[in-house]
C-alpha cells in the first residue's frame, strides 16, 4: 500500500544575484515577478483617501502632504527602470534600493539621516498545502510609508479596513504607527501556518502509530525541511521588532515603542512555535524509528516463539523417525509395537505445543494485547 502524505510547503524562489566583485547598487530583477502597480492612501483623523496610481503620477505621489499619513503601497518588483525611479522620488540610498530588489535578505532594520528601513518575511497559510513566503521593506519618512511587495496579495486587509472605517487609533497617529500595524498583521499571519504544521504533525502522529509505513518517514524529513526554512523568516524577527521598540529611532515615536513592545512579545512567540515544532518533528523521527524497532522486535519474537514451539515437536518427530527394530532388542523402542502408540504420539504432540502457549501467555509475550499496567 502506498501512503501519501501532504506537507504544507513553503514557496521558495531562485536567488539571482550580482556577480561576485560587482559594484554595490546593482539592481538584478528578480525572476518571473509582475509589473508594478502602486496605490497611495491618504488619512487623518477626519479623511481617508485610496487611489490607484498611474506611472506618470508617481512624483506627486511621493511628496508629503500638510496634516496627511500617506500609504505608498508598491505591489511588484519586476520593473527595475520603476523602482529607480521611485527610489529616486524618495531619495533612497542606492544600497536600499538594492536590498528591496534583492528579495532573499535577511530580516532587519536599518536607519538612514531621513529615513529608517526594515525589511521582513511575510509568511502566509495560502491552503492546507501551500504556504507563501515573500518579502517585504517599509521605508518611513517623516509623513510617508512606503512598503514594497513582491507581487500583489498580501495579509493588510485587516489593516486597510480599520483605516478605512476610521475607528481606530491608526487614524490618529503618525506614520510609524501605522508601521507597527503592517508589521503586527505580517507577524500575525505567521500563525495560521504553524497551526497548519502544528496539525500535520499530530496527524503524523498518529499515523506512525498505526503503521510506521517509509513514506511517513519520508514527511517526517520533508516536515523538518519546511521547518528549518520557517525558522530562517521567523528566527530575526525577535531581534528586528525589539531593535524597533528599544532603540532611540527618531522617526519612531514613544507610544509606538510601546506598541512595538506587544508585536516584539508575538515575534518572540512564534520564534517559540518554531523550536517547539522541530523539536516536536525531531521526535516523531525518533518515534517512527521506535516504532518501526517495535514492529520488528514483534516479528521476532512471533518468530521466535513458533520455532521455540516445534523444537520439542520436531525432537520427538526427529526420535521416532529413527530406524530402531524392536524385534532385535526390548530397549529398541517397543512403543513402536504399542497398539495406541501412534495416537499417544499425537496427544503428547498437541499437550506439549497447549502447555508451551500456557506458559508463553503467563509470560505475557502472547495475546497480552489488552494487559492493563
């Protein structure tokens, strides 16, 4: 019987990156990612504006407005003349320009003279086996927040509707607050995917219980492999969320320090879900390698006791097989002339192998499937 065993699999992208001993700024675009399409959100207390923007408007679009938060949404990478251009209407440092392009960086936070940079992974349950894995970078300035996505789709739905319906408190705060709601849903949306894992594994679990079949060893592996590459997104996100809500960022205010601090405590606990899960994944190898062990050992002594049985059997048959004549002498087996010596024969045949199948089950290595210990 073949066992299929779906593990939810995080998507993964080629690395294509400049040439060793290329000059620092060089943009390589990324592979097989769409055009670019930007939308700007406009708010205060009192308004909301979301507009879809065209290329020929970009440089409106990046100047701050009086007593206005704006949201630079950028949905695409595959344009680079683009984001030169958008990296140039934000003033951005070539080097990051280039960590935005390059989208295998790792997690952290940078801070330039008028602007701070952070780039993550977003990491979202798509299906039951098909989790998505990008990356992100906000750039903060002092009334404007741009963030830079791979391709249109993410997890801020939540947060666009808040700034939509106006009651919460990002419409009363600064850029950097809504820096912390775009983080806080990233880091959210992690957990969904370990619940997925969380309930592979217990299904693994069980099924190795039931039947120790390779090919649940084989998701055992391909479970530790996602794992490892889960951790590589969430591992850093402890030290960039704390970095945020510790350090003296002048773009960053005290009351979204204190936010920070809730988002750093969910940063560190998905960090936790992670060790846990392959900890928890480490196990389940080390239990299909006990219960294949078991399956074994039951083999065996199955084995064992069925030859254990016929070694008397085989004794007495192998003694009455000899050629002995009882005629020549009376210590020849003068059974063999007994009128019910053949089904004496048979009748200590079956009480032996009866007596051997009482013992073995006082001993408890048969039929001892519903001992109580």
């Amino acid at each position: 019987m073949i066992i299929h065993f779906p593990i939810p699999k995080i998507k993964r992208r080629k690395r294509k990156l400049p040439l060793p001993g290329a000059e620092p700024g060089v943009l390589i675009p990324p592979t097989e990612l769409p055009k670019p399409i930007v939308y700007r959100i406009d708010y205060n207390s009192t308004r909301f504006d979301s507009t879809k923007l065209e290329i020929d408007s970009l440089t409106a679009a990046t100047f701050p407005q009086p007593d206005v938060i704006t949201w630079l949404d950028v949905q695409g990478l595959g344009d680079i003349e683009f984001l030169k251009r958008i990296g140039d209407q934000l003033e951005l440092h070539p080097l990051t320009l280039e960590d935005i392009v390059h989208i295998h960086q790792r997690p952290k936070v940078e801070e330039y003279d008028d602007y701070l940079f952070v780039v993550l992974r977003a990491v979202r349950l798509l299906d039951e086996n098909r989790i998505d894995n990008e990356q992100l970078s906000f750039v903060l300035k002092d009334r404007i927040l741009a963030t830079f996505q791979e391709r249109p789709g993410d997890g801020f739905n939540p947060v666009r509707k808040r700034l939509q319906d106006g009651k919460s408190m990002l419409r009363k705060n600064s850029a950097d607050y809504l820096l912390y709601a775009l983080l806080d849903a990233t880091i959210d949306n992690y957990f969904p995917a370990l619940e997925a894992y969380a309930d592979t594994m217990d299904l693994l679990d069980e099924r190795l219980r039931e039947n120790p079949h390779p090919n649940l060893s084989r998701a055992v592996h391909a479970m530790r492999r996602e794992l490892r590459q889960f951790r590589r997104a969430a591992w850093p996100l402890r030290d960039l969320t704390g970095a945020l809500g510790r350090s003296d960022f002048t773009l960053v205010t005290d009351q979204t320090k204190l936010a920070l601090r809730d988002c750093h405590d969910h940063a560190v606990q998905v960090a936790d879900f992670v060790e846990s899960g392959r900890e928890r994944a480490s196990d389940l190898a080390d239990l299909y390698l006990a219960m294949v062990s078991e399956k074994t050992n039951q083999t065996m002594r199955t084995l064992t006791i069925i030859a254990t049985i016929f070694i008397p059997l085989t004794f007495l048959c192998g003694l009455y097989g000899m050629n002995f004549d009882p005629d020549a002498s009376p210590f020849n087996m003068p059974e063999l002339k007994w009128k019910y010596g053949y089904p004496a024969f048979w009748i200590t045949m079956i009480l032996i192998f009866l007596l051997m199948l009482w013992f073995f089950h006082r001993k408890g290595w048969i039929g001892n499937k519903n001992k109580k210990y």
